[in-house]
C-alpha cells in the first residue's frame, strides 16, 4: 500500500512540475496574440498560421480555417467590452508603409451592431494577400492600432 500511495504522489508532483500540453497551448498563443485596449474594450488579435489554429478550434471548423489561413494572412478577434459598446470592424494592416484593408467575418457580435458590457466578441480579419510575417505590421483600426513583430521563435515555429 505505501508504495502505491508513494507512485501516486509521485506522479502528482511529476505532473505538478510538467506544465503539459495546456502550458505549452498557452506559450503558442502568447506568441501570436497582441492586444489593444480601445474606449471600452480590448480586442485581442491571433495570427493565425496551422499552430494556432489547432490551437483555437476543433474539427470540422478548423480545417476551414487552416485552408483560409493558408490562402492569405487571417487573424482570430476577440474581445469583450466594459460597456455597451458598437465594436467597429473596419481595420486595415500597415506593412513597409502598404496599408492593405482587412475585411472583417463575424463568429459572434463582430458585424459593427451594439454589443451589451460583458457579451463575448469573436470575428475573423482577413487580408487580401499575405504579409512578409519576418518584417515587423501594424493592425490598425478606428480606435487604435496594435504592432505585430513576431519573434525568432514563432517564426521558427511556422516554419516548421
């Protein structure tokens, strides 16, 4: 008995120190996620590439978003507002001095109607085409503007 009681507490204290998938689900995400803080909410955007999208969604929807992603650069939005708040959807992406529009998808309350405090927003941006992820952009839209400059590690981490 005191050796079954001896591998279970072993096994705690091993998962305790192991961060473990939800860890590392975490460190991708933080990665690839930059935040603005606007009049009444924060909007948060993830780059999504096929790390993050199986990070984000589940089958059948992901492989959708993984094709869209492919296809040209596309950013998850999410957000909740501090108050009732109409969450303007019109952005564009700044790179190089370019400034390419984004056209906007809603999921959940990102279609430009009034959002109640507390209700989740979940949208979609989308670009034309894809950027030189390695050069540094900047998400912009009428409330503010958030600058996206990925690391050598998440570079390495699409690559891959």
């Amino acid at each position: 008995m005191a050796v079954v009681c001896a591998l279970i507490g072993s096994f705690a204290l091993a998962q305790d120190t192991n961060p473990g998938p939800a860890a590392d689900t975490q460190a991708l995400l933080k990665e690839f996620t930059r935040s603005v803080k606007s009049d009444g909410y924060t909007l948060s955007f993830v780059l999504l590439n096929n790390k993050t999208v199986e990070a984000l969604f589940q089958a059948p929807g992901k492989y959708a978003m993984r094709a869209r992603a492919s296809q040209s650069t596309t950013f998850y939005v999410q957000g909740m507002p501090d108050r009732d708040i109409v969450v303007d959807t019109k952005f564009s992406v700044e790179q190089g001095g370019q400034v390419i529009p984004a056209s906007s998808l809603n999921i959940k309350n990102f279609d430009g109607t009034k959002v109640a405090k507390g209700t989740r927003v979940d949208g979609i941006l989308q670009l034309e085409q894809k950027l030189d992820l390695a050069r540094p952009f900047k998400i912009t839209g009428t409330h503010g503007s958030v600058e996206f400059k990925l690391s050598e590690e998440a570079l390495k981490a699409i690559q891959n």
